[in-house]
C-alpha cells in the first residue's frame, strides 16, 4: 500500500466583494446583525459579466495547485469534482475540468456532499492511491452560490452566509510511512435531510409542475435551513469526527498544529477551538472573508493557511467539517 500526500495546493475567489453593508440594497439587515450571528463581515458573489462559473474557478484553483506540485496537466490520472452548485444538473462538473484544462481523457467523478463535500472527496482520491490505482489525482471544491439565492428579506437567514469560490489540490503518491494523509472518517445521518436542503427542482416535482404553477410563493428552489437545529448539532459532530481521528491514529488534541474547520459559521469554529483548548495560532478562520463556500471551505481554507506559513513540514494537521445530509468527517495529516 502506498501513502497519499498533498503535493500542491490552490485557490480562487471572485474578485467582486459584498459587505454586509452592500447586502441592505436587497434586503433587510444590518452588519451587525449579520457578524452577531455568523462572524461574516464580508463575501465574494461572481460578477455574470466576469465569465466565472463554478467550472471555471475550479479550473482556475486547479491551475494553480497543478503548477504548485511541479506538474502538468498530462500527469494528472484522474479528477475528483465536489459540488452542489454545478453549472449544469448534469453532467457534473468533473468533466468540464477535464475539457477546460484540456487534460487527457482521464476520468472525472462528482461528489455531492455539501459542505463535506471535500472531505469525502479526499477520501475517495486517497483509496485510489493508496491501492495503487492512480499516482496523481485533482481533488477540487468549487460553489456558485450567488446564482441560486434568494437576495431579499424572506431568504436573508441563508443568503447572507454563502459565499462563491474554489480550491484545490493534487493528491501524489508517496512511499514515505508516517507522513501525508493518516486516515478520514466519514459519516451521515440521512433523517436530518430536510434540516438543510434546496428540495426543487427535483423528479418528484419536475420543471413542467413549477412551470405550470408559476407561484411566486413557492420557495422550494431556494435553500433552507433549519439554523438552530443545524448549528446543535454541527458542535457535536465536529468534535465526535475530530476525536475519531486522533483516536484512530493514537494522537491527543494536544498534537494538533493546526485545525481547519469547515468555514460555516464563526460561533462554531469558535466553540470548537475552546473545546480543545487550541490557541488562536492552531485553528485558521477565513469564514469574515468570504462566507461559507460549502464544498471549496475547507480547500480554501487550507490553502490560505498554508500560503501564510501556518503549516510547516510534519506538522499535524486536521480537516473537519460538517454539513447537509447531515454528513461530516474529518481528514487526519502529518505535513
């Protein structure tokens, strides 16, 4: 069996920033409002006349880690694409990468797992090295939210949090014991599904019905979510998914250089850094920047921290997050 390590890493985010206070052309809030209760102060939603869609800040996140890891786009044996903002119902976006990269005709597999979306999606790339199967494999978070919320006074719960962009990273083979990614830890908890969740267009009520109806009430199109409930039990599955993790590897809290939290919402990373009693040079937040990207939070994140100089070599690093379905995990790293 063969080790996996993250060989490259990048990012992307739209150039178009929305503060809290620009958010009050739309709706009704304050930025007050919206900090109390999330820690955002401000978001990146892609301007239409830019040309971003979710596709093409992943190929852009892509780029950046492909080169990053001394690589090219011919070394790369297979694409792994999270996302819950496609840019079209199907395909999925894995293929869009692999066409605007303009890559062999190597394999594309969409995961649709929220904000675990990338936690999963690791997972996935690290069994296919593990065994051998491939050495070089893009692992990308990509979300266009702006596109999908409903920016008014009824919708301001959920659009006041999301935000859009992109990560990624090139998972390598590696036969170095002890270092890269140790273990993940996956789980959901399917009678949660409706606590958060977009329910329509879906087959069981398909565009012919929404069309025929044309009921400017009808807000199943939109996000929902059931705020408190979601952020209970949010706190308790992070710590449940970061324990196992430590468990599994023989580790304590104490070993952890740095904790990279899903960016859902300040108050929580927040509980969480308490609860394990890490300093503030241990955990790395972003979420006051840009939102909650769901599936490119904990990519972004990641990356952001690194580019900074948080992380050093052997350092212990853990990727947490929480999110629809429910589904949560975690992602253990010696650097």
């Amino acid at each position: 069996m063969y080790n996996s390590k993250i060989s490259g890493l990048g990012y992307y985010v739209p150039e178009n920033i929305v503060t809290n206070d620009d958010l009050k052309k739309w709706m009704e809030t304050s930025d007050e409002w919206i900090q109390e209760r999330t820690g955002i102060e401000e978001r990146r939603w892609i301007d239409p006349s830019t040309g971003d869609t979710t596709a093409v800040m992943g190929a852009k996140a892509a780029k950046i880690a492909i080169e990053r890891a001394g690589l090219t786009k011919d070394d790369i044996d297979f694409i792994v694409f999270a996302t819950l903002s496609p840019d079209m119902y199907f395909p999925g976006g894995g293929v869009q990468i692999q066409d605007l990269l303009e890559m062999p005709t190597i394999g594309a597999l969409d995961v649709r797992n929220q904000c675990s979306g990338f936690i999963y999606s690791l997972s996935v790339a690290d069994q296919f090295i593990k065994t051998g199967m491939y050495k070089n494999i893009l692992v990308i978070g990509s979300e266009n939210h702006s596109g999908g919320l409903e920016k008014s006074t009824r919708g301001r719960n959920v659009s006041v949090i999301f935000g859009d962009g992109a990560g990624a990273a090139v998972l390598s083979r590696s036969e170095e014991k002890g270092k890269g990614l140790l273990s993940s830890h996956l789980h959901s908890e399917g009678k949660h599904a409706k606590e958060l969740m977009l329910e329509g267009p879906s087959t069981q009520r398909w565009v012919p019905e929404i069309m025929a109806e044309n009921d400017p009430e009808d807000v199943s199109y939109y996000p929902y979510m059931n705020g408190q409930f979601v952020f209970k039990h949010a706190i308790g599955r992070f710590s449940e998914a970061i324990m196992e993790g430590l468990q599994a590897n023989q580790l304590q809290k104490e070993d952890i250089d740095m904790l990279i939290p899903h960016q859902a919402n300040l108050r929580i990373a927040q509980f969480i850094q308490k609860k394990f009693q890490l300093s503030d040079d241990k955990v790395h937040n972003n979420i006051m920047k840009y939102g909650n990207t769901t599936a490119a939070s904990v990519i972004i994140a990641l990356t952001e921290a690194w580019e900074l100089g948080k992380i050093k070599d052997n350092d212990l690093v853990v990727l947490a997050a929480f999110g629809s379905g429910f589904t949560w995990g975690s992602v253990i790293i010696r650097w």
